[in-house]
C-alpha cells in the first residue's frame, strides 16, 4: 500500500558551548511497500539552523532529496538510507556552499501496542560530528509523534560532543 506522509520537527532555542542555537525542519515522503517485509521511499526535507554567538550569527540552510530503504523483521525494522542536501551557510562575515551526500542508517523496534523505541545514525562529510539520535515513538494508523535526544559525537578534535532534545510529528495520508 503506497503512502504520503508530511513531517516536521525543531530544536527549541538552547545554549550548546557558548552558543544559542535552534533549527526546525519540513518534508515529505512517499512510501511504496515491495512486500510485507521490505518497501522503498523516495522524499525531500527542508531545514534551516540558526547559531548566535556574541560576536557571529550563522545560519545554515538546506534542500535535501532521498531515498531509503526498509527491511522489517517481526517487530524490527532496519532502514537505509541516502540523500544530498543542498547545504547554504550564512554568517556575519561570510556566505558559502557546502554540498553533500547524506548517509543514514536506523531502525525501530516496536515493544508495545503503540510505541516503538527509534535510533538513527548520520553521516554527513561536511559535518565534524556524526549525529545520532534516540528516540520513544508514539504512533497511530495516521499520526506519530516522538521525543528523545540527538547526540553528536566528533569526530575531529576542533568538536564537542553535543546533546539536545528532540521532538518531531508525522502525519500520514493513505
């Protein structure tokens, strides 16, 4: 059965290492399954980050096409997945484009009726950090909403390591 599914999420303003930052983002996925047990999605997302420092504000936009694909097991299931994100950063002092692939993997498993726990992972070379986040999902037949955290580990030793919350819906239409 195809789907349509539109969802959002942000990060509320917090302060990281010295730095306020928020970032919300927008997109939308088509899915068609193959089987019971595997289905592609093709969809794009937007973004915007905004970073404020006392002396230097940044913004970082960006368009993103992808594509993924997922194998269930059970109550598991497993998504790979691969996207480019047209990436704009916007400073006081300075406008350039960084232009990359996106490399995701995650998956779910659900342990109850109507919650899954979630984690998913993220590679972006432009990014010195690699991205993970946790999450609880509570889903129904069209509506999921979850919460948990995004970690970023570095990966270069000019980085922090990095925790913020996480909030994000999904509506879908069937």
């Amino acid at each position: 059965i195809p789907s349509l599914a539109i969802f959002g999420g942000g990060l509320l303003p917090v302060h990281v290492g010295g730095q306020r930052s928020s970032a919300y983002a927008l997109g939308t996925r088509y899915v068609h399954l193959l089987s019971e047990r595997v289905g592609i999605a093709i969809g794009a997302i937007g973004a915007r980050s905004i970073g404020e420092r006392s002396s230097d504000t940044t913004t970082i936009t960006l368009a993103a096409p992808f594509i993924c694909a997922t194998l269930r097991f059970g109550n598991a299931r497993l998504t790979a997945g691969y996207g480019y994100a047209f990436k704009e950063h916007l400073s006081t002092s300075q406008r350039f484009r960084a232009d990359t692939p996106v490399f995701s993997l995650g998956g779910d498993y659900q342990f109850a009726e109507q919650w899954k726990l979630a984690a998913d992972i993220f590679h972006l070379s432009t990014v010195e950090s690699l991205p993970i986040a946790v999450a609880a999902r509570y889903f129904g037949e069209r509506f999921s909403l979850e919460g948990g955290i995004v970690v970023g580990v570095p990966t270069a030793s000019s980085e922090r390591f990095f925790a913020v919350p996480l909030l994000s819906a999904f509506w879908m239409f069937r």
